[in-house]
C-alpha cells in the first residue's frame, strides 16, 4: 500500500471534475485528419457514456474509428469537435489529469525491446510520480500479477506476443487508474493467452478499474463486456448490453432462435452472410 | 528534472545496449582524423606553417572529428523506433510534462557525446595531439563538443518528429556534411577563396569548429572560444523550443 500513498502524496490538486460519475463520457466527438484528397472523416459525431465499474467494449470493422476514439480519448490525439471527459475532467482542457486517472494500452504492444520487463515497469511507475523504490516494489507486484517474475530480467525483445501483451497490460496499470483503455488487447494472441488476458481483465475490474476496450472478436466482446457500442465509418450504430442487442435483432427481424453478437454486429454494420450447411460462405460489405 | 533523467537513464541503457549503434560514432570520426592528416599533413608542415602553432596539422584536424562524432544523432533513430514501435504513445501517455520528453533524450545524448569526445581527444593524446589551453581546455573542448550533439540531435529529433520514418531521419544526418564542408575544415578562414569564406562566415558550425581549434592550438583565446558557445546557446535554445513546440502538437 506503500506505493499507492505515494501516488496520492505525489497528486497535483484535484482536477476540475463536471458532470455525473460516468467513467468516461463523450458528446459529438468528431475527428478530422486533413489529406490530400479533402478531409477524412474519421469519427463522425459519437457519443459515449460508460458508468464506473464497467467493462465496456467498443466493437467495428478496421477502419471503423475505434483506435481514433481511443486516441481522442485517451489524450493522444487532437479532438476536432465535441467534448470528451474521463472522471469527470475534460481531456481536451486538462490532458494531464486525465492521464493520471487512465492506463492506456494499445495497438501493438507499445514497449522498447532493449529493456527488460522489470526496468519497463520501474520506468513507468517512476513517470507517474513513484519514487525508485515504491516504483520497484510495484513492478514486482505487477510482474506477479501477469505471471512474468520468471522473465522479468529479460529483455523484452525476446518475449513471445502474449508476454508482450500481458506487460503492456502491467504497464498500463503502474498508477491504479480508474480507467483502463485497451486498444484490441487480444489480437495476435493464441487462444490459451488470449482467456489469460481475460482473466487477468476480469481480476482488474473486480477491484473496481473501469475498462474500455476495443476489440474484433465478438466472443471476447460477448463474455467480457457489460456493455457495447458498435461504430462503423465513423458513427456508433448500436449501443447495449449484448443480451438486449441480440433481443431487439431477434424481435426486430421476427427471428425463430436467438441470434449471437455475430449477427447483431453484422446487421449493424449493414453486412450479410450465407450460411451453407453451417458454415461462413462469404462476408461481403 | 530529475524525470528527464529517468528518461535519460533509459535512453543511455538503450544506447549501452547497441553498441553496433555507437561505435561507428567512434570508429568514422576517427578515420576521417587519419585521412585527412595523411593526404594534407605534407602541405602543412609544422615547423613553416603558422596557423599550426607548433603542432602538427592532426591538431587542426582533431576539431572536424569532433564535430562528426557529435553529428550522427543516433538518438533521434532511436525516437523513430519508439515512434514506430508504439512506445513513445506510452511515454506520451504518461502525465510527465511535454519538455520533459525532449530533455531525456538530450541529456542521454550529452553524456554520450561527452564519453565519445573524451575517447577521441585523449587517442589525439595518444598520437602527440596536445590541448594547448590546459585542463580547463580540455573540460571545455569536450564540453562544446558534447554541446553541439544536444543541438544537432535535436535537429534530427525535429525531423523524427515530423516524418516519423528512420529514412527520412537518416538523410536529415546528411545536412551537417555540407555544413562541416563550408567550414575552414582544412586552413583557416583567412586562406580560404572569397565565395567558401562567405559561405564559411555565415555557417555556425565555422564558429565551433573555430573555438574547438583555438582551444586545441592556443591558449585561452575567449575571442574564439565564445562564440562557439554562443552558437550552441542560440541553436539549443531554438531547438528546445521547436522540439517542446512539435511534441505538444503531436497527433
């Protein structure tokens, strides 16, 4: 618990924290990136409200908007319009106190090959404010907690993907944030990695971390998430819990079994399949 | 400032980790040293040549490998691999202050330069090459030199920044070839043809190549030394500001 008071000893003064307790809250976030040919539209107006406590999941085809979500909303990039909050603190007015309260892990494992698991934990620790010594006693707990004490004085060029990945996860929690962004934290992963990321996902949220996640596989949607949104082309299309998703397709399309998240993702991002003696034929846009 | 040098531990750790990355820091400037000495030491014999005050014309030459070592902004190669790698999201991600993520890297780079200048003035040492100031200008022949690679990798940060791609970082090194050539690299300004003296008057790089001679050749000539550092002083302080500028509006 050391390590933790020194977190809060360390704190600048509270942020400026408005509105309700959602975890994280956006109103018409709009991103634009300028390109040769005009501006790219890339995320179209979303609006997001995840209550603290929750897994949220954020589904869409590549290229759909969800990493520049992530991004917009986890400081990392510029927001054209709209407004973005995280506990209440406006990420666009307050960037820093916003990444005091987040733990971010994206894409591809962000993590310099040329350190070991340990020396990437005590780094991080360290830039949120936890001096070398807290700041070691809490990479230790953190290697524990992801199953890396083994490997962690190698240096992590030699780590197989699912290492990488659970270090990233362990990184992305050196601060105990209240929200933790998680950008596709599975993809890569063969199966018996990917149920260890969830387990360890499942753990996390237990003691209280809200988690917002990206991801392209439903099943990992289905068994995780509270709640998901769709987005497609910049714009959410659905939002729920997956059991009242997979409800209202089968009442709105008058279905005589239960659809799966497949289907609803699929109705949603207006694609169709074939199913010919119970297998996928063909997904086409 | 003590987080700069957390960052900078790191980077220093990640360039102790490559040595394939330094050592051609040490081994080029070193045999660009020789060259030179071996095709233009003849021309300029010590005892009849003036500007050589004595030494032999290695000393004149000792400056140009300096600057050279100083120039290969390894540094900024690496930012480009944490660029790609998805790393420099994470630091960014962290509530560090936005200057803070410049300076690690340019304090690591100050401390490597001062390692390399160091190795290369005393294998100067070595070969006969004497630092006419003394101890103080020695201290502060390293120091100019490590000086001038804070300014010059962040240059090359700059270019990283702004094209994230190692080629393009790559080919941003090539710039201070031109520069170290519109220098009085091989005689003095004065004996130099009228249009290379221009060039050479308005090229900062002729003003520390200036000072790190006088300081190798002659006494403590503060005419020539301070200018040199006026030159890091003005260059670092623009660099700082449109690297801390470029990094606040990174997307």
């Amino acid at each position: 618990m050391d390590d933790v008071a020194e977190v809060v000893e360390r704190k600048p003064p509270a942020p400026e924290r408005t509105g309700t307790s959602a975890a994280v809250q956006a109103e018409a976030l709009v991103k634009h990136y300028p390109s040769k040919t005009g501006v790219i539209e890339a995320v179209r107006g979303v609006d997001l409200r995840i209550e603290a406590g929750e897994i949220f999941g954020f589904l869409g085809p590549n290229g759909a908007g969800k990493s520049t979500t992530v991004r917009m909303l986890t400081t990392l990039l510029s927001i054209t319009s709209g407004v973005a909050r995280v506990g209440g603190v406006d990420v666009a007015r307050e960037p820093d106190a916003v990444r005091r309260l987040i733990g971010v892990a994206l894409q591809e494992a962000g993590l310099d090959p040329r350190q070991t698991g340990r020396e990437l934990l005590v780094l991080q620790a360290q830039l949120f404010g936890l001096s070398a010594h807290a700041a070691t006693a809490r990479a230790q707990d953190l290697l524990a907690l992801v199953e890396l004490e083994e490997a962690a004085d190698r240096r992590i060029k030699g780590y197989s993907g699912g290492m990488k990945r659970r270090l990233d996860l362990a990184s992305a929690l050196v601060h105990e944030p209240d929200v933790l962004f998680l950008d596709e934290p599975t993809t890569g992963l063969d199966p018996a990695s990917r149920l260890t990321v969830w387990e360890e996902l499942r753990r996390i949220n237990e003691r209280g971390t809200t988690i917002f996640l990206t991801t392209q596989y439903l099943e990992e949607a289905d068994q995780l998430c509270d709640r998901l949104a769709i987005i497609d082309n910049g714009l959410l299309v659905r939002e729920g819990t997956p059991a009242r998703l997979k409800a209202e397709l089968r009442e709105r399309l008058s279905l005589a079994s239960e659809p799966t998240l497949d289907d609803v993702y699929l109705d949603a991002t207006g694609r169709t399949r074939s199913r010919v003696a119970g297998e996928v034929q063909e997904v086409s846009a | 400032m003590s987080l700069a040098w957390v960052l900078g531990k790191r980077a220093l750790r990640e360039g102790w980790r490559t040595p394939e990355a330094l050592l051609p820091t040490l081994f080029i400037p070193l045999f660009f040293l020789v060259v030179n000495v071996g095709q233009a030491a003849k021309i300029f014999p010590s005892s009849s040549t003036a500007f050589l005050h004595g030494q032999g014309y290695g000393a004149f030459q000792l400056p140009s490998s300096l600057l050279l070592a100083a120039s290969f902004g390894t540094a900024a190669l690496f930012l480009v691999e944490d660029i790609e790698g998805g790393y420099f999201d994470k630091l960014r991600a962290t509530p560090v202050p936005r200057t803070v993520l410049v300076l690690g890297r340019l304090i690591a780079e100050s401390v490597k330069a001062v390692f390399i200048a160091t190795v290369i003035v005393l294998v100067g040492l070595i070969f006969g090459i004497s630092v006419a100031s003394g101890p103080l200008g020695f201290v502060l022949l390293v120091g100019l030199t490590a000086l001038w690679a804070v300014v010059y990798v962040g240059f090359m940060q700059l270019i990283a920044l702004k094209t994230r791609s190692a080629a393009a970082t790559n080919s941003g090194g090539l710039v201070f070839f031109p520069l170290l050539f519109l220098t009085p690299n091989f005689v003095p300004r004065h004996l130099l043809t009228r249009p290379m003296e221009i060039a050479a008057t308005f090229n900062p790089v002729t003003y520390l190549m200036e000072a790190l001679r006088s300081l190798i050749l002659q006494d403590l000539v503060w005419s020539r030394i301070l200018p040199g550092f006026a030159v890091v002083a003005v260059l670092g302080a623009l660099m700082l500001a449109l690297n801390v500028r470029m990094i606040r509006h990174y997307d």
